[in-house]
C-alpha cells in the first residue's frame, strides 16, 4: 500500500515510516501540518494517511474533514497524544477508520496496517470501510471509554483539540 504520513513531530513520522517501510509499504509523502495533508492527499492519492489530531494551520479532525469531503472512501488513520474518548469520537465522526493513541506499540500499527492491507483494494479502488472507528490492539475496548458528549467542541486549528 501507499501512505501518506502527517504529523507535526519529525520523529513521530521518522518512526512512522520505519514501521511501514519494515512491512513491505511505501511511504509516498509526507507532511507536518493539516494543510499539507489536505494537498498532498488532493495530489497523491495514497491508499492510507496516517495523520496526528494536533497539528498547526488545520488540525487533523479539520485536515480529515476536507480530505472526506473531496474523497468519501479515503482511507484515514487518526493518531494523538490525548487520551480523550471525545477526539476518538470526533474522528470516528468525520470518517477516521482506526484511532492510536501515542505513544503506541509498534504491535498496534502493524495490527492496523494488516487489517487495512486486507480490506483494502490498493491504489484508488473502491473501499470496503469498515461501518464504524475501530481501536487499535493498545486501546481499551470500546465499552470501556465513556460516552462523549453528543457534539464535541472541535475548534477550528485548535492545538488543544480534546
């Protein structure tokens, strides 16, 4: 598969590459803030983005958003250093497939990258999306996060997204 990595941290995407290169994939671009990730995703087309929440310019929920909204099968995983059940919602919401909260085991990544390497047709074929967010091996089951609210206040390139 082909991804495109955004994230903000320089090691966070070195780290990022090193796992999914190791699994045979190719790293096709990458980005450290929403915008990037908006027009990296509009040029390149990768079958995966792996994309922090907390990024400068737009966020991840907001990069997410506009990358949905141009392309409603694309492929997106959310990562962040908050462990809030309210930013994982948020994603699931705008279309996020699976949410790592970082610092995460390799273990979990790779568990995330099979799963999509199995349900995913490479190269812009069309997705089999999975019917709502699925946690990673280092999360909690769903049932044990508690209910968000029903509208979470993502602000606009906030750094401090829940």
């Amino acid at each position: 598969m082909r991804f495109l990595i955004v994230d903000d941290s320089d090691s966070s995407r070195k780290h990022l590459r090193q796992v999914i290169a190791e699994m045979g994939h190719e790293v096709i671009g990458e980005g450290h803030d929403g915008e990037q990730a908006v027009a990296l995703y509009a040029s390149l087309r990768p079958d995966v983005v792996v994309m922090d929440v907390i990024m400068p310019k737009l966020n991840g929920i907001e990069a997410l958003q506009a990358i949905r909204a141009n392309d409603p099968q694309a492929c997106v995983v959310m990562t962040c250093s908050l462990r809030s059940c309210e930013t994982a919602f948020a994603s699931e919401r705008c279309g996020a497939m699976y949410f790592l909260t970082k610092p995460f085991q390799d273990s979990a990544l790779r568990k995330v990258i099979r799963k999509l390497a199995g349900r995913r047709p490479v190269q812009g074929g069309p997705s089999e999306r999975q019917p709502a967010l699925q946690w990673a091996a280092s999360q909690p089951e769903r049932g044990q996060w508690t209910s968000a609210p029903s509208q979470p206040q993502v602000k606009p390139s906030d750094s401090s997204v829940p």
